[in-house]
C-alpha cells in the first residue's frame, strides 16, 4: 500500500509503500498522531526503514494503491 504525508513548511510529501496488512495499524497510528495522543508518527516501510514525523507537521495524509495509468491512446 502507498502511503503519501505532507508536512507542513517542506516543499515535498513523504512516500514510502507498507505492507496491505498493516492499514489498520497505520490508520489507528495516525488518528493517534492528529489528535495529539502521540507527539511522534512513526511508520515502518517495506524496506525495513523507519520514518518519523512530529505529530504538529502533519498536514495530510494519503493511503491506498495508486492509480493505473494508461498509456497511448487506449481508453
């Protein structure tokens, strides 16, 4: 699954894919995060790295699979 977090005063988003299985977990991480039970969000990527955000420099954040896109002429 894809995951995107823009952070508040950077010119890009955070991208890294997770494993599907851990949605759930993620989801409830980051409702933590925004409400301010955590003052840190800390995810683990497919790759083994972990990546941190301060809780106050989140401004949005994406999950799911990104879209096909078609090349061509095709429909």
């Amino acid at each position: 699954m894809d995951v995107r977090i823009g952070v508040t005063q950077a010119a890009r988003e955070l991208s890294f894919e997770v494993a599907d299985s851990d949605r759930d977990e993620l989801v409830s991480r980051v409702e933590a995060a925004l409400s301010g039970a955590t003052d840190v969000l800390w995810v683990n990527d497919r790759r083994g790295r972990s990546v941190a955000v301060p809780s106050t420099k989140i401004a949005y954040v994406e999950l799911g699979s990104p879209e096909e896109r078609r090349i061509g002429f095709g429909g």
